[in-house]
C-alpha cells in the first residue's frame, strides 16, 4: 500500500480548520523568537525507526499478532514509507543485523529512496546465538573470557559496517547483553579491559567517515552486572576509542529516577551525545511508547538536548531513533503517537525563553525560573506541528488520517495474517 500526495492533500482540505497559532506567535516575539524558524526546526526533525519495531507485538512471554505485519525487510521499509508519508518526521530507518540481511542491495535501497527514507545507524547483534553460529554469545560477546568469542563478535560487528556501507550508512551502534547474573561470574576488571579492546578493534575497522554510537544499560538481560552499565563506561569507552565514538543515551537504560537530562548535558558539554532512543518507562527498560508515562521528564531531557544544540557546536548533531514497543497496539500507530509525542517535547522545549532563564538564574531566583520552564510544558504546541505539517506535506492529524485511509485493514488485505519473529 501506498498513501499519494493526493491522499494527504484532500485529508487536509478537509481537517484545516483545526488550528491557530495566532496568540502563540505575539507570545513568540515579545521573546525575539521567530515562529517560521521555529516551524522549520519541527519539519527538520528526523527520527529513525528501527526495524524491529514494526513486527507483532508482545514481550518475551507471548507475541500476539495483530495481521499485516510485514515480512520482509522490504515490507519493513514499506511501512515506515507509510509512517513518512503520514508524518514527515520518519525519514530513516535503523536496521539490525542479521534481522535484516539484505539480498538485493540495489532493490532494498531503490525502495528506501522511493520512500524517502535514509539508511541511520546499523546495530549488530552478538546478544543471540544464530542458527550455525561458530562461537556462543552465552558467556559475554566483546567482554568474553573466551577469546574466540570475542573476535567471533568483533569480526561480526565489522561486517555490519560492511553492510552499512553498502547501504550508505555512516554509524554503528553497539548494545551489549554482556554481563553477569551472579557475584564472582566474571572478573569485572577483566571483562570491561576485553571490551575496550573489542571496541577499539571495531573501531580501528570503520571507514574514517563513520561514528561509533556506545549504548549503555544497567541490568538486562544479566541481573546482576552489565559490563557497559552507565553513560560513565560508555563516555569513558568512547574516550578510548578515538573522536568518532561516542555515547549513546537510551531513555529506557537507567534506574528509576535518574536525572537523565543531566546526562545529558554532561555528555554534550563534553561534544559526546552521539545518539538518542526515544521511548518510555514506568519500571525499567519497559519500551513504551514515548511519552506515555513521563511527559514533563521527557520535556526536561528535550530542554538540554536543545540547549546543548545550540551551545555545544563541537557535539555532532545527534541520531535521534525509537526504540519502543507496541506490545499491544498496532505498531504503526503507536509510531505516530510516540512522533507525536517527540515533537510535542522539541516544541516546547524550542519556546522556552532561555533569556529570561538566564536572567532568572543569574539572580537566583528559583520561582521564575521554574515558571519559565513550565509555561513552556504548559503551552499548547499543536497548532505549531499542525502548521509544520501543512508545510512539509505531511498529514495535518496523522492518526486519525492513518485511521481514515483504513491502512491496517488494506495491508492484511494484501499481506494476510502473518507473524514476524523477529525483534525483542
Ligand atoms: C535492548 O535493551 C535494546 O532495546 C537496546 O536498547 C538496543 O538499542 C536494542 O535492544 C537493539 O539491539
Ligand atoms: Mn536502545
Ligand atoms: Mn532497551
């Protein structure tokens, strides 16, 4: 299924009355913000979807199917064209390997061009064993006590670069399940040394032009230690690896409560904010839908995250992915929710009056300085997405357009029920 220009236009015509930014603009001036630029900055954003995202949904005790999943990684990219059309917002895709071994190169990447969708960072995955798999994960990949392990993973690694390159990527993230589930497993020191000289060797064998993205989490799938465990490992392996690596933060890898948009900061301070996965959590590493549970926390993060935009020239533009689950809900749908909710944060963090902020701080005056942070949280920035929309060709209201274009109902015509097992 494909959703034409024609489509959206004729959607539009018929929802435009919906918005009015009028009140929101004398606002913006009285704070010498431009609200064009403002647009322009929502339409510039592009957030990567990663292809495991788009299969039945579920958790590791069941999957449940909802019909007209794709099977392919054509079809994969098919349904993030849709996901573009609708929102203009999702021009890339991130893949996984070997999910997602493409056959055809030139087929898949004719189909990502005709979808308007950019090859983002390449995962590898040494955190499953494959059919026919020479070495075992089991013990730890890039941190095993095994040396064959270790280089089983590390020339796995290199040739995810190889396929990235073909594709015209220009990154490769890395998440590790390496660990322990129980004291005395694993000799930390050991472990952590193997890593930063798997790391260094990966990094050694990507083409000059490309980033190294580290990711981090504390616990999962070991319960006891992750040998990469906090954004400190992560800044500290980059550091030891060269110039073009660089921390990776996942909204949903750290323990309740931590100040995540501090990191932040310190990481783009620092010019080492490489890449960004945006999802939500009410536990842990939950996978939710993007501001479904955290909204204001989720507008805080966006705050640094503009504020290190504009001051920390030096941190290279981060790669901004989903990394949520739909568990239950139609996975196109709950991609465009958490777009939604993604833009809603960038918004509102984009109108915050940082002069006024900078005054406030500047005389210690705590009360205003929290009023200028949540009137921005407390404005309406809809009308500003529904504008960038009408601008960028994208659906005014884009779920209820996926809604109306009945797109579900035509991929299970064309696809059938079929379930993809691939994903987390
Ligand atoms: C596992 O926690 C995880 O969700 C990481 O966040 C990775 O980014 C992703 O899997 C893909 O490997
Ligand atoms: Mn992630
Ligand atoms: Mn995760």
């Amino acid at each position: 299924m494909k959703i034409t220009k024609d489509q959206i236009f004729d959607f539009n015509d018929k929802n435009k009355s919906s918005y009015e930014n009028d009140f929101l603009n004398k606002k913006l001036q009285s704070q010498g913000k431009n609200m064009d630029e403002i647009i322009q900055k929502i339409i510039d954003f592009q957030v990567a979807i990663p292809s495991w995202a788009l299969g039945a949904g579920g958790t590791r005790f069941g999957r449940f199917s909802f019909g007209g999943e794709p099977s392919s990684l054509e079809q994969k990219l098919e349904d993030i064209g849709l996901i573009h059309a609708l929102t203009k917002t999702a021009g890339a895709v991130s893949l996984h390997i070997p999910w997602d071994i493409p056959e055809d190169i030139q087929a898949i990447k004719d189909i990502a061009l005709d979808n308007g969708i950019l090859f983002d960072a390449m995962n590898s995955n040494t955190f499953q064993d494959q059919p026919n798999a020479k070495e075992s994960y089991k013990y730890g990949s890039l941190n095993s006590i095994n040396q064959a392990s270790r280089e089983y993973a590390v020339e796995h690694n290199i040739e995810v670069v190889k396929i990235g390159e073909k594709l015209g990527s220009k990154s490769l993230t890395v998440w590790l399940a390496d660990g322990a589930s129980f004291p005395g497993q694993i000799n930390f020191q050991k472990a952590l040394y193997n890593t930063e000289d798997s790391l260094k060797t990966i990094y050694g064998n990507m083409p000059e032009d490309w980033k190294l993205f580290i990711e981090y989490k504390p616990y999962e799938p070991n319960f006891y230690s992750t040998t990469i465990q906090d954004w400190g490992t992560s800044f500290m392996l980059a550091n030891a690896c060269g110039d073009r690596a660089y921390t990776l933060v996942d909204l949903g890898h750290h323990l309740p409560n931590t100040n995540i948009e501090q990191i932040v900061a310190t990481l783009m301070m620092k010019g080492k904010l490489g890449g960004f996965h945006f999802n939500d959590s009410k536990y842990g590493d939950d996978d939710l839908t993007v501001g479904a549970i955290k909204p204001y926390n989720l507008f805080l993060i966006f705050n640094e995250l503009v504020y290190g935009m504009e001051q920390n020239k030096h941190n290279p533009y981060p790669a901004w992915m989903i990394d949520a689950s739909h568990n239950i809900k139609d996975p196109l749908e709950d991609l465009i929710q958490s777009l939604e909710a993604i833009l809603i944060a960038y918004a509102q963090a984009l109108i915050v009056d940082r002069k006024a902020l900078e005054i406030a701080q500047l005389e210690n005056d705590t009360v205003t300085c929290q009023e200028i942070l949540q009137d921005a949280y407390r404005t309406d920035v809809r009308g500003l997405l529904k504008a960038a929309r009408v601008q960028s060709g994208a659906a005014i209201d884009p779920l209820k357009a996926y809604r109306s274009f009945n797109v579900r109902k035509e991929l299970i015509n064309e696809r059938g029920t079929k379930v993809v097992a691939t994903g987390l």
